[in-house]
C-alpha cells in the first residue's frame, strides 16, 4: 500500500508530499518546498528513520514555493528529477520569482525529465497517472494514483477553491477547464491533496466548490 506523509513548509505553507510502497520502500517526493535549514532537516530526518529510498523527485509545477527544495533533493538523493517542460521558464527565472516575494533561494537544478501524459511511473505496484491540467501554470500536471484512490493536485484545485491565475503563465478559463474535464472524470471518492491546506475529494468539490458552478 501507499502511504502519505504531508509536510506543511516555508512562509508559504506549502504541502510537500512524501509517498512511499510500504514493502519495497521505494518513495517520491513531490514538490519539495522546504525553504530553511530546519525543514530540510525534517524531511531528511524522516527519509532516514523510515529507511526510505527516494526513487522520483517531481514537480507539479514550478513556482517558487514548490520548488524551494530542488537543490537540496537533487543532492541529497540524486533521483531522476521531473518537472513539466512548460514551466521550465519558472525555473530558470526563479530568482527574480524569488525576489518578487523578498526571499533568497539556493537555485534549482534543471530537471532530468520533462512529464508527459505517457509518464510512466510506479511505487511497488502503484502505478501514477499524470494529468495535464495547466492554468495556474502553463505546465502544471496533477498526479493520480488509481490504486490508492487519491490526486496530488498542486495548486490547481483546493479544499473548495482553485488556484490563482494572477501568477506567471495563468490563465482562469484554461484553469477551469482543467478541473472540469481532467479533475472531475476522475471517481468522486478520490482524495485530493492540494498544494497549500486541507484535503477532499473529487465529490465534494463537484458539489461545493464555489468558483466551479
């Protein structure tokens, strides 16, 4: 089975998601978005004392606040890194991205993959989908996990929001649309994990997102 780990990083309050198989040990992580020293140390804490071993490092999409951690990830543990080639700009201008909030950054590397909707990637036996659903970014794909019943969403659908579109690249009506024909095909049990607060599922929100009627 899949487990979840969810650590809540930088000013930001982003989510940064561990996931790992618990027979083989193999993980990802998901939007690494620890800033500090500190939480860098958490999350490597955590990695070690669960003898877990990073297989994937991914990016749902390449704002600053997801991406604070890409140098420390990619060092630490060397893992194939991937990130979506429409949101490559994010990254190599992600220090001005940086100095429009007032914080410093170690730089990113660029990434070893670009995702695709043919991504083809596993945890154990739990395979991942990838879904394209830009419009917070131009490049931002959502993460399925058919088996295990749940969507890493980035920042393309919240607990009863969406993403901002006032960003680089966004765009609302392409981000609505997004939502309505990737997110909202998918079975309405399905747990979402959103980039910044609480989770839900596909069905809730179908019912009571109100930026979605």
């Amino acid at each position: 089975m899949l487990n979840v780990k969810i650590f809540v990083f930088s000013p930001f309050q982003e989510n940064t998601y561990l996931i790992w198989y618990s027979e083989t040990k193999e993980a990802a992580i998901i939007d690494p978005g620890c800033l500090e020293r500190y939480e860098q140390e958490e999350l490597r804490s955590f990695i070690e004392k669960s003898n877990l071993i990073i297989k994937y490092h991914i990016n749902t999409h390449c704002h600053i606040d997801h991406i604070f951690g890409n140098a420390f990830v990619k060092n630490s543990y060397g893992a194939p890194f991937y990130a979506p080639e429409k949101d490559l700009f994010l990254i190599e201008e992600m220090e001005k991205q940086a100095a429009a909030f007032g914080v410093s950054v170690e730089k990113s590397p660029l990434p070893d993959h670009y995702i695709t909707e043919e991504t083809n990637l596993s945890l154990g036996n739990d395979k991942m989908v990838f879904l394209f659903t830009p419009g917070h970014t131009p490049g931002e794909y959502s993460i399925y996990f058919p088996e295990s019943e749940f969507c890493i969403t980035g920042d393309v659908l919240f607990l009863e929001g969406i993403g901002r579109t006032d960003l680089w690249g966004g765009n609302l009506k392409t981000l609505v649309n997004s939502i309505k024909t990737k997110l909202f095909s998918l079975p309405d049990n399905t747990v979402v994990y959103p980039g910044h607060g609480d989770s839900s599922t596909i069905g809730h929100e179908k019912v009571n997102n109100p930026f979605l009627f």
